[in-house]
C-alpha cells in the first residue's frame, strides 16, 4: 500500500523507515555507486532527509519498504538548485506550484508494479494539493522506466553520456497521467483515494457546534 | 478580463507598507469569494506578524486565551507544506470542538482551506481562506481556487517579507502585458491554442510571444519559462 509520511512522523514507523534508508543504500551506494554517504548502521541518509520532507513510500505486505520517493517545495532548498544547478543552465527553478523529488528508489525485494505505484503516489500528491510540475534530476536507466509507465519528464537539461548521463527534468501533473498510472499499478480508483486521505485526512468529520 | 493571478500581483505590487497589506486583503478576499481571510507569519526568532479579516474582538479573544495551542489548523499546518482543508483536520478532541464552536459564534466560517509556507531561515507562514457553505459547493470552490491560493499565499509571504526588509529585490527582465499574459494563461493550464484563441491572437504570433519571453527568461522551453515566471511573479512585487 502507498503510506505518504512526513520526516517527522516517521519514527511512528520503523520498521518501514529502517528498511527504506537500508534500500536506498543498496541502491544509491552499492548498485548505482553514487557518492552518497552510507552510514555504521548501513543506511543512506543526507541532510535533506532533515528538513522534514513529504516521503512516498510503497509498503509491502510485512511493512516493509518496497519503494520510496522525497518531496521538498522548491521555494526552499533543493538538490536541483545546490547540486544540479549547470543543468539548469545556472538558473534556479523555484515556484510554489512545483515540487522536487529526488531519491527514487525500488527495493531489490518489490514486484514490477511498484515504481508504477510510486509514480501514481506522486500523482496524487501533485493532483492532491494543486501542484504543476515536480522537478526531479534522474539518471538514463530511469528514462526507459518513465517512458514505460506513459509519464516521461520534459528534460531541461544533460550531462554524460551513456549509462553515467544525468538529466535534470519536469513532470507536469494530470488527471489523465493518473489514469494511466492506476492502470499500470493495478490499483483501483477508490483505493488510491482512500491511502491519500487515510494519510492527509481524517475522516471522520466531526461538526462542532451543531 | 484580469485574470485571479493577474490581479493578485496588481494587489501585491500596490502595497507598500505593511498597513498596505491590510487593504490588499479585503480586495482579495472578494476575488476569492469568501468571508475571510487571514495571512499569519512567525519568524524564526518567534516574532508574529498578521493581516486578517476576523473580527477584532475574536482576534484578541483568540490571542488572549492562547488559541494557537489548541487550534487544530495551527496544530495541523505548522511547517508543514502542503495545503490543508479544515476538513482533514483533526477536530476531535474536546477543546477543539469547543473551540470551533466559539469561532463560528465569533463568525468564523465553517469551511477553511490553509496554505502552510515554509519560509526562509525559519520563517512560516499560514495563508487561510474561510468561508459558510455546503461541503459540496466548498470542494467545487477550493478545488477551482488552488492553484491562485497557494500563488497568492506565497506572493503575500514574499511581499511582507520584503515589507519587513527581510529580503531583497531581484533584478529582472521585464516582460512586456502580452508575454506575461501568454505564459500566465499556459501557467493556468491552458493550451497553446486556448491561449491563442483568450487573447484574440494567431497560435503563430502566441509562439513569437512565447519565444521572446523564454529568451528574457533564459529558459529552455515552454514549462521552463512558464516556472521561471512563477519565480519571477514572486520577485517583481
């Protein structure tokens, strides 16, 4: 199921918090070999986990992660802006409609659907809260998974080539790309609804004063 | 016509001091439709700041009895940063069902969406619109409200921290009304056609348009003008 969860509120859930910082250590450091710092306890955690970012994160039937994104506003600090900055030729992208999401990793253990679940994830935080784009910096075996599942950035910028090319681009959000993406994950309607309210809403709605 | 974001930047750009925005409230508190408005900013260092609509009775009642501990939109919005429907708020525990009955017999409205800004060093932010309707015509509304109320939410930020010294201006190309018109109708969502055919042009003339507004930019395509000029809005007030 897709859980979207605060940094702050993650330690409400550790099991799912310790296996997605171990992941992103096995995908960002020993498979992908980034230059990411793994630390004593084998996770993969940097300083903008510690700004309280909006994870979404596909929990397997045992509560575990099965694949994770980071959401951050881009009126604040970003990766584009503080590491990728050349690839938007300098310029800073940062905007109130658009978010950056950075970290896109799938556990070694998910089934095929996950990065399609994911990505709908990130839709309906996009639709949810009236965002237009997320930004996001991605390498080239992530184009042929974006192309697959029907939702390819607009690139805004390259570096590299081959395998090691690095591209900087921009998702726009829509209801038709979350229809394409329900349909790839396998995932109803009404199920995906419900994951999003069960984490931004209560439900019960209690009306005070008659 | 002005569009909603073209006359929320006309409003920001008029104010000029803090008092300023007082005014521009009630002028956007029309353009959104709704009873009220509220823009409450709390520095890094704890200082407040608010423009509101409320009555001031409430307002100090409010202040004086320390609200902010038990208000479930504080409660619910504090560095957080995406918007909230008062809906999805947590009103079930007692005080804040009292609470809320105190407010509404003060004329606080029932339906609230709140835009949560994460500042710079620190700074946050609360924009809420308040309103008295059914739950179904309050959904119809804030969902064809968003996007300006979370443009406006951070415009007024911008421009109060300006007002405050907090930061400074940056300098920018400007663009002449017709560029900005194209980018703000494609920023809304409109097609390059649709665009064209709003503002009684050819496709041909909206892309030359397009294409001198992406060069003083400095944008690579489109979108990245269309978010460059987000950016800038938030500058050129």
């Amino acid at each position: 199921m897709l859980r979207y969860i605060h940094g702050r509120d993650l330690p409400a859930y550790r099991k799912l918090r310790d296996t997605m910082f171990a992941d992103r250590a096995r995908q960002f450091h020993a498979r992908l070999g980034w230059d990411v710092a793994v630390n004593e306890r084998g996770e993969e955690r940097d300083q903008y986990d510690d700004l309280d970012p909006l994870y979404v994160i596909w929990e397997m039937p045992d509560g575990s992660h099965g694949g994770s994104m980071r959401f951050l506003p881009t009126t604040g600090r970003t990766m584009a802006a503080e590491h990728f900055l050349h690839l938007s030729q300098g310029r800073r992208i940062s905007s109130p409609l658009i978010w950056e999401c950075t970290r896109f990793c799938i556990s070694e253990r998910a089934g095929a659907d996950v990065s399609a679940a994911l990505m709908l994830g990130g839709a309906e935080v996009g639709l949810g809260f009236g965002l237009s784009h997320a930004l996001g910096v991605f390498d080239a075996r992530m184009v042929r998974i974006y192309r697959r599942l029907g939702w390819p950035p607009m690139v805004l910028g390259s570096e590299g080539q081959g395998h090691d090319r690095t591209s900087l681009g921009l998702w726009t959000f829509g209801r038709s790309v979350r229809e394409r993406l329900l349909l790839r994950a396998g995932i109803s309607d009404e199920i995906s609804r419900q994951w999003f309210m069960r984490a931004f809403g209560h439900l019960e709605l209690v009306r005070a004063a008659g | 016509m002005q569009s909603r974001l073209e006359t929320i930047i006309d409003c920001m750009t008029q104010a000029s001091s803090l008092d300023d925005l007082q005014e521009e409230i009630l002028k956007l508190r029309n353009l959104f439709e709704v009873e009220h408005l509220v823009y409450h900013s709390v520095s890094n260092s704890g200082e407040q700041y608010a423009v509101l609509t409320y009555r001031p009775e409430w307002v100090s009642h409010y202040i004086a009895s320390k609200y902010e501990r038990i208000d479930p939109v504080v409660l619910g919005c504090y560095k957080r940063f995406h918007p909230v429907d008062w809906k999805r708020l947590d009103w079930k525990p007692k005080a804040a069902r009292a609470f809320l009955g105190e407010a509404i017999e003060n004329g606080v409205g029932r339906q609230g969406f709140s835009v949560p800004i994460r500042g710079p060093q620190g700074q946050f932010a609360l924009f809420t619109v308040n309103h008295n309707c059914d739950d179904e015509s309050w959904e119809r509304h804030t969902g064809e409200f968003v996007r300006d109320m979370i443009l406006a939410a951070h415009y007024i930020n911008q421009k109060a921290l300006e007002l405050e010294g907090a930061v400074a201006d940056a300098p920018v190309r400007p663009m002449s009304p017709r560029e900005t018109d194209v980018l703000t109708l494609l920023a809304l969502g409109y097609s390059r056609a649709q665009a064209a055919d709003s503002l009684s042009i050819s496709e041909h003339t909206l892309r030359a348009y397009l294409e001198s507004a992406r060069n003083k930019l400095g944008a690579l395509n489109t979108t990245h003008a269309v978010a460059r000029a987000l950016t800038q809005g938030l500058l050129v007030l």
